[in-house]
C-alpha cells in the first residue's frame, strides 16, 4: 500500500505544485478581479460533468469490477467492460456538452445569480469555450480507471501537470498583451488544449494495458449491468456533493467582490492535502480492498486492518496540514499568491477563508478512505445516504455562518465567506459519523485510536507554534514573505517529524528510517 500510495502521492504532487504555480500567475493577472471572478465561476459549471462522470464516479464503480476480473485472470471480459463503459461515457458526455453550450445562459443564474453586466456575459463566453474541453478531462479519468485497476499510477496522476503548464503557457505569452477580460478568454481556449494534451499523453498506454478495446454499445454484459448498477448511486452522490459545491459558489456570489476568487484560491491550498495524502491512500487501496478474498470474517479482518492503517497514515499527515493552515496560512498563502494585483490585504483575507475550511480537513480526507471501503463491498448507496445528509446541513449551516452570524456578531460581511467554509466543514464531520458508524456494523470496530490522536495534535502544535515564533520574533517583516514562508514551514516540518520520531510514531519512524538507510 505504501508505495503504491508513494505513486500516487508522487503523481498528485507535481500536479498540484504545478497548479499553485499556475494559480500564482493567475492571481498576478487576475487577482480579486471581476475578470477573475468570473473565469473561477465559470469554471464550476463544466467541472460538474466531469466530477458527475469522471475519478470518483468510476473508482468507485468501474474500478472494484474490473480489478476483481484481473485478480480472476479473466482479462478477456475485463477488456469488454473497460470498453463499453468507455463507449457509454463517450456518448453521454457528448450529449451533455452539447446541450451544456446552448443552456449556459440559464445555468448561470443558478451559480452566480450575483453577477451581473459585462461580468455575466464573460461567464457565460468563458463557460461555453470550457465545455468541450470537459469532455476530454471526463475521458482522462476513463483512461485513470483502466491504469489503476493495473497498479499503474504514476502517469494518471501526474497527467494534469501538462494541463497546468498549457494554461501557465497561454497567461505567459499574453498576460502582459491583453486586458483582464480578453486575457479571461484566451485562457479558455489555453485550458480546453491542455484538457486534450491530458487525455492524450494517457490513452496510449490505458489501450495497451487493457489489450482487446474498441467501442462497444454492449449493455448485456452481466459486469457492465454491475458497473452500471453501482454507476448510478455514485453520480447521484456526487451530483449531490456538486450541488452544494455550487450552493456554496452561489452564496460567495452575493457576497462582496472578491469572494469568489477567495473562495477558490483557498480551495486550491485546501485540497493539496486532500489530494496528497487523503486520495492517494484511497485511491492505492481501492483495488486491493477490491480483491479480498476468503470467508466472510477474513475478508472483514483483512479490510479492518488495511482500513485502521490507512487511517493512521492520513491522519499523521493531516492533522500537521490543519494546524499549518491555522498557524503558518499567513505564510502560505503570501508565498504562493503574494505578487501582481494579489495584495497583503487579499493575503490576510485568503488565510481566513483558509482557517475556516481546516474545520473539516480531517473529517473530509478520513471520509473518503471509509467511502472506498464501502465502494470495494460494492455498496455505493450507503455513501450516497449520508452525501445527502451533508449537504443538507452544508446549505442549512452555510447560509446561517455566511449571512446571519457575521451579522449578528457585528463582524464586516466579508467574514461570510470563511463562514461558508466553516460551515461545509462541520457538515462534513457530521457525514463522516455516519460513513463511520455505518461501516462498523459491517465489519467491525474501526477508527483512529484517541492516544495516537492527542500524541500527533501535541507534536503539531508544538512544531508549528515554534516555526512561527521564529518568523514573528526572530525575522524583519521588511524580508519577502517567500524566505519567511521557508524558514517557519521548514522549522515546523524538521521538528514534526523529528518529535515524532522521538515519540515513536511509526509513519515517521518508517520515513526517517529510509531516509537515514538512503544517506547511508
């Protein structure tokens, strides 16, 4: 697991560090802008196919199906499952991109009701550009569905990279030539070629690995019927989990200027954890849970084990990414923002979006592991029940931090928008009792013990409490807030993980072991 979560993170890594690079160039050209408030609004209506039909939807449909027939030896079957699911989203999102392009101007009423004038009309430009290039980003995660359920990692994950760099390439070359609403544009057009470079560095090797595939219609098939049956509980999830993604972009609308980029930006940072050491646990473990063989109780003890250690090497990693977020998100986000339009005063105000989205870190990065515990029984109604209990108090909770709270504390109404975060958070902390709670009953005791909580919380405060004593005490604000972000990110990791060390935590153990073997 280890090292196929090692790829995974890998792969994730220099796909997320290329889009903080490219979000940095964004934010030199666009900051809190009308122009980019509305190319991140925009954003949010194609990106809804293909979170409706892409990753997550197949991981937890496709994946447990085909990996189980590769385990059998049955890859002749394998290759006609991989072909007709591949066949079924081509023509689905073909249809939905189409009739997307001609209904965008209805659609943005529903996610941005607050935009209004030249703001709206470049919305709805920007979003019918995006469209057709969703289409290949749902067809790249066809491509990761096929390459995982192979153990192949790496190239699935690290694929987006050549996204970001064709959207980095078009802000170089005409940033400085265009005004922020036709540069808006042109980044479109940068984005739907860096979509087709995604897809295409993939397919070569997906069609190797699964050999026999060619288009096929062929719904007889009794693994297809199975992919299908499990496909439509997960679209409805993740329809669901979008819907109050939207409600939440919907919200920051109406909110001051700004808060829609604040929101995006913060989400950016946020999700590097998610990505890293949330997914990619998931993602490793997914085809092996998949396989589990044997008698009923073997296979609960097995996913029992795998589950509780999954766990641990999520929580060892996320609980130090929540208390930087909080303590050290000063740094954070000047270091990768800080440039252009992208002001201290936009700095101060990210970090506080960002603080607000910590509340949930942990409770959302646990959920997904237990969500793919469930998707490898091949039960994917369970996840959907509690998906719509989150949303439910995301938008209750959501509108009451956004507008009622603020206001009734006398805080600014810019405060709203860490209180839309806030509020998703604990939303998802409710969801994750239940994803819990529920897979307990069907294969027994699971979870983070309490004496490996407290001993990583203390180890984390500790390190990040000294990492910014030093920057605030001991360094010139005078100096870029780069170097600064350097010296206390670099004191709080040195000390985590040696404290850690110390305390015989065993993630950090088996890190600075190979480490040390390596030097050696």
């Amino acid at each position: 697991m280890k090292s196929h979560a090692l790829l995974v993170g890998l792969g994730i890594f220099l796909s997320r560090i290329a889009g903080l690079v490219r979000e940095r160039v964004f934010a030199h050209f666009f900051g809190n802008s009308d122009a980019g408030d509305a190319f991140k609004a925009a954003l949010k209506i194609p990106n809804f196919l293909q979170n409706l039909f892409g990753e997550g939807v197949l991981s937890a449909s496709f994946i447990p199906v085909y990996a189980q027939l590769l385990a059998k030896k049955h890859d002749e079957e394998a290759a006609k499952v991989a072909s007709v699911i591949g066949s079924l989203l081509f023509v689905m999102t073909s249809l939905l991109v189409l009739v997307g392009v001609f209904a965008t101007p209805f659609l943005i009423d529903l996610i941005a009701p607050g935009f209004q004038g030249e703001k709206r009309e470049l919305t709805i430009k920007i979003v019918q550009i995006l469209f057709p290039g969703t289409g290949f980003l749902v067809m790249s995660a066809w491509c990761l569905g096929v390459l995982n359920s192979h153990r192949k990692f790496f190239l699935s994950y690290v694929a987006p990279v050549i996204w970001n760099v064709t959207i980095i390439a078009t802000l170089a070359i005409w940033g400085s030539k265009q005004g922020q609403f036709e540069l808006a544009t042109t980044v479109s057009w940068g984005l739907v070629a860096g979509s087709f470079l995604q897809f295409a560095i993939q397919l070569p090797s997906a069609l190797r690995l699964g050999k026999k595939i060619y288009p096929s219609l062929n719904t007889q098939i009794s693994h297809v019927r199975t992919v299908v049956k499990n496909f439509v509980p997960v679209v409805i999830s993740r329809g669901v989990v979008q819907i109050s993604a939207y409600i939440d972009n919907m919200l920051a609308s109406l909110l001051p200027t700004g808060a829609v980029s604040a929101l995006a930006y913060a989400q950016t940072l946020y999700l590097l954890p998610v990505s890293l050491f949330g997914m990619s646990v998931s993602v490793a473990e997914l085809p092996a849970m998949s396989q589990a063989t044997g008698s009923e109780h073997e296979i609960k003890e097995y996913l029992q084990g795998r589950l509780n250690r999954g766990l641990e090497q999520i929580a060892f990693f996320i609980i130090p990414s929540v208390v930087g977020f909080l303590l050290l998100g000063n740094l954070i986000v000047g270091a990768v923002f800080q440039t252009g339009e992208f002001q201290e005063e936009n700095t101060r105000y990210v970090w506080m979006v960002l603080a607000g989205s910590t509340v949930g870190l942990l409770a959302s990065t646990l959920g997904r592991l237990y969500s793919s515990t469930f998707y490898s029984l091949k039960d994917t109604r369970t996840p959907l029940q509690f998906a719509i209990v989150r949303v439910i108090f995301t938008t209750l909770l959501g509108v009451l931090f956004a507008f009622y709270l603020p206001k009734a504390l006398g805080f600014d109404s810019q405060w709203g928008t860490p209180g839309l975060t806030a509020s998703a958070g604990l939303a998802g902390w409710i969801e994750f009792y239940f994803l819990r709670k529920a897979l307990n009953k069907k294969i027994g005791k699971t979870g983070l013990s309490f004496k490996y909580q407290v001993k990583v919380w203390v180890i984390a405060l500790l390190s990040a409490g000294a990492g910014a004593a030093v920057v605030h005490y001991g360094m010139e604000k005078s100096i870029h807030i780069i170097w600064r972000a350097i010296v206390g990110l670099s004191i709080y990791g040195v000390l985590y993980f040696t404290l850690g060390y110390a305390a015989k935590i065993e993630q950090a153990h088996s890190l600075l072991q190979k480490i040390l073997r390596r030097i050696k």
